[in-house]
C-alpha cells in the first residue's frame, strides 16, 4: 500500500532562487543543490532552471532557446530568424546523456539583434519587435518553439526531476549573478518540454507553484493585447501579465506585484489617503490581471528578482540573506543546504512583494 507523499504531494511544485546584489558570479551548480533537496515536492514531469548574466560574452544580443520536434521545423524557423535578425552565432545547446532525461527535441540557440530595416519598417519599439517575432514563431510554426528570448540570459527546461535536467544542460558550466529553479508537480496539463518552468518572454521568467483560480478571466484580458496563450498553463499567462505591466505599462515590480496579489478592498479602505488613491486606481485600471488561488511565484528580469505570495498566502516561501546574498525557496532547508549560516531569514506575508535588484 503507497503511504502519504509516496504517491502525491498535496503541496506540489518546488521553487528557488539565487541573487547576488553585487553581481558576483553564482555557478549553476549551487541551484540544482537548493532544488534537488525539495525532490519529493515534484513527480519527474518537469524541472528548470533560469540563469542571468550567463553570456557576457553576447550580451548585447537577444538569446533564443528554441525546441524543434523536426529538421523541417528547425528549416521554416530559421528562415524566419533570417529574414529578421541579424545571426551572430549559432549552436546546439551544450547538453550530456543522463538515463532519466529521455524524448529531447532538437535543443539550438541563437544570439541575434533584430535587422535595421526591418525594425525601421515595423515601426516598433525594439523589444516589442522582438516579442512579436517570438510569438509568431510559437504561433505560426508548427513544431517550433522558442522558449527564451532574453538578453544575457537563458531557460533551460525539460521533461524530468530538475536536478537531472541541471546535469542534462551541464548548468556546473554556467556562472550568473541570479538563478531561478522549479521542480514540477503537474495538475492539470500534462508534462511535456515546453510545459515545464520557467515560462519566459525577453528577460522576465517565472517559476510558480499553485494553481491560479483566475486563469480564464487572466487569459482573457491578456489576449486583448496581443499576447497569445499557446500552451493553455497559468505560468505562461503570469508570464505575459508581467511583461504587460513592467515592459509596456512600466509599473515598477511594486506596482506590479499590487495588481496581481492586490490587498483587500477593505484592507485599502484602512490605509492612508495617498496609499488608499494609488491602490484604488491599480485595482480598477488593471482589474482583470488580479491573480486570485494558492501561488507564490519567482520573477526573475534583467538586474532584479522578486518573490510574492498570493494575499492568503496558500503556498509556502521562505526568504533568507547573507551578505550580499538573497535566497529565496519553498522550503528553508533548500536555503540552509548552500547556505547554512544566514544573517536573517522570515516568510513574507501574503501579497507582501520581495524585491532585489543589482546595486546600482
């Protein structure tokens, strides 16, 4: 007879994250220590990683990940990159044969800058450019999917315990100054590459464990503006939500993280009149992207991460720091196993956002 936690785990899913506020380099190696100790929070159907500041040497180019079910796929896509970007290198992604890691995809990556022309013509900003190329690939091309498109960043991600998919994508090799990690406890879509977390577009990826209650009403909004919601998981729309606010709204991260986990209307009714105004236009301007179910996510963009809970706090995150360092997890013993003697270490409140970023 299976005992309780051998079979299912009601708390599913594990995240972590790494930021070093300095930027000193953090190898790959130290996040698939935090995430491998939270192994029995996920079931083998999906782990990944996410690392910034990993190609200094292209850091001026958008980084493309992108999976190919077939060498006609990889054929249409690249005569699409073609006919927009400029290609200063290409590659299959450095990868190793571990036994569990099975049914991989054609894996490339390509460092690219849009064409002058092209971005001329599209009248476009650049990195809207950039994300509308995106989608048309995941959209248009069949078999085709690019699931990082970042610069100076990159997804790894798999079907597969994540500390495994560290091994397959020899992330020991890699050095950033932020990481990000998910191990996968799937409950309503099926475990499959391009399911598994981070769900990324240009540099912001998100980890997530839980269920959003909201996705439809999410979704829904979203897709008014663009946005195209392929893969049918809530990560993905927490994703676009978050590229909605920060990249074309330009909230700061504060202000995104009060649409989505917003406080109480009756808990805004309480606060000061300054505080009460800018909560009130927040919840009524963006109201169709208040996130409601159990979730604490990982934001990881380009010089900054920020942890948040949903407002009831349905899902555990412990925060810890040390020095320069800022250690986020589902569990503290994921913090302690990298990091044993910290300076402090508390679980935010719910809806309370925790943000750091480069020091200027």
């Amino acid at each position: 007879m299976l005992k309780e936690g051998q079979f299912r785990n009601l708390s599913g899913c594990a995240i972590s994250g790494i930021f070093s506020k300095d930027g000193t380099a953090i190898k790959g190696d130290k996040i698939i220590k935090s995430i491998k100790i939270m192994h029995d929070r996920s079931n083998g159907l999906g782990g990944g990683f996410a690392g910034y500041g990993i190609y200094p040497e292209y850091k001026d180019n958008y980084a493309f990940h992108v999976f190919y079910d077939s060498l006609k796929s990889k054929k249409e896509c690249e005569e699409f990159l073609d006919r927009h970007f400029e290609i200063v290198n290409l590659s299959k992604i450095p990868t190793k044969k571990v036994a569990s890691i099975t049914d991989e995809p054609l894996i490339w990556r390509y460092f690219v800058n849009p064409l002058p022309h092209k971005l001329v013509d599209s009248q476009l900003e650049e990195r809207e450019f950039v994300c509308r190329c995106v989608n048309k690939v995941n959209t248009f091309i069949d078999g085709a999917y690019i699931f990082s498109s970042g610069k100076n960043m990159g997804v790894f991600k798999a079907v597969g315990y994540p500390e495994d998919v560290g091994e397959f994508y020899r992330l020991d090799e890699y050095e950033g100054y932020c990481w990000t990690a998910h191990g996968r406890y799937p409950t309503n879509t099926p475990g499959w590459w391009g399911g598994a977390h981070p769900f990324a577009l240009l540099d912001y990826s998100v980890v997530h464990n839980g269920e959003i209650s909201s996705y439809d009403a999410n979704r829904r909004y979203i897709e008014m503006f663009g946005y195209k919601c392929n893969l049918l998981t809530d990560t993905e729309v927490i994703t676009y939500i978050f590229d909605y606010l920060l990249r074309r709204k330009k909230l700061t991260p504060k202000e995104s993280s009060l649409v989505v986990s917003a406080p109480f209307w009756s808990t805004i009714d309480k606060l000061p009149q300054n505080e009460k105004e800018q909560l009130t236009y927040l919840r009524n301007m963006f109201s169709g992207l208040l996130i409601t179910g159990p979730f604490s996510i990982i934001l990881g963009y380009e010089g900054g991460m920020m942890a948040l809970n949903d407002r009831l706090k349905l899902r555990s995150m412990v925060v810890g720091e040390k020095d320069n360092m800022v250690y986020i997890a589902s569990e503290e013993s994921a913090i302690r196993v990298i990091e044993p003697n910290l300076d402090k270490i508390w679980s935010p409140k719910g809806g309370e956002a925790v943000i750091v970023e480069l020091n200027k």
